[in-house]
C-alpha cells in the first residue's frame, strides 16, 4: 500500500507546485499593473556577465571532476571494495561544489572589479 503512495504524492505535490508558482506570478504582475509599474520592464534588463558567469562556473565543475578523478585513482587505486566507493563520490561530489565555487568566486571578482572601474 505504502509503494503506490509514493508516486501519487509525489504527482500531487508537483502539480500544486506549478499551480502555485503560476498563480503567485500572475498575483504578482496584476499588483505591478494595478501599481501602474509595466511588469515586463524586469525581464528586459541585460544580465552582461551571465555568460562568463556560466562559464566559470562549468569550467570549474569540469576542473572537480578532473582533479577528483585523478585523486581517487592515486589515492584509492584501480581496485575498489564496496567502502572505498563510497568515499570515492563523496570526493567527486565534494570537489565538484569546491571548483564550481571557486569558478563562481571568480565570477563574481571579475564583475566586481569590471564594474569599480565603470562607476
């Protein structure tokens, strides 16, 4: 009984999810237009730095990937038992959110110096 609740639940909580961020957005543009604020103007402003935002980001992930790789081949070797596995994704998994941050840090420096030397 308790295996075909699962994905009923989890059909319903999907659907009130897109049902709710529908009806809140539509809530929200019609407090905009009654304010007499155009709700498209936030939507039309140019993100500059969101490309190289991205970039950094996935050359990181992709530098985590690397750097994990070869430190669970040197560190665990080419044979694992079912422990070492385990320890093996909690490196990838961990340096893929230290590169990926370390890419968005640096994102975020080069806005930040772009953008002091702008104004």
């Amino acid at each position: 009984m308790s295996g075909i609740l699962v994905p009923i639940t989890f059909f319903i909580c999907t659907f009130a999810m897109i049902f709710g961020i529908r009806y809140f957005s539509n809530k929200e543009k019609m407090a905009m237009i009654e304010r007499g604020i155009d709700p498209g103007v936030r939507k039309s402003t140019p993100q500059p730095f969101l490309s190289l935002k991205f970039g950094l980001l996935l050359v990181g992930l992709g530098l985590g990937l690397i750097v994990a790789l070869f430190a669970v081949r040197g560190i665990f070797g080419a044979d694992m038992n079912s422990g070492e596995r385990g320890q093996a994704v909690a490196m990838y998994f961990g340096c893929i959110g230290i590169f990926g941050g370390f890419g968005l840090i640096i994102s975020y420096i080069i806005e930040k110096k772009w953008l002091d030397k702008q104004g």
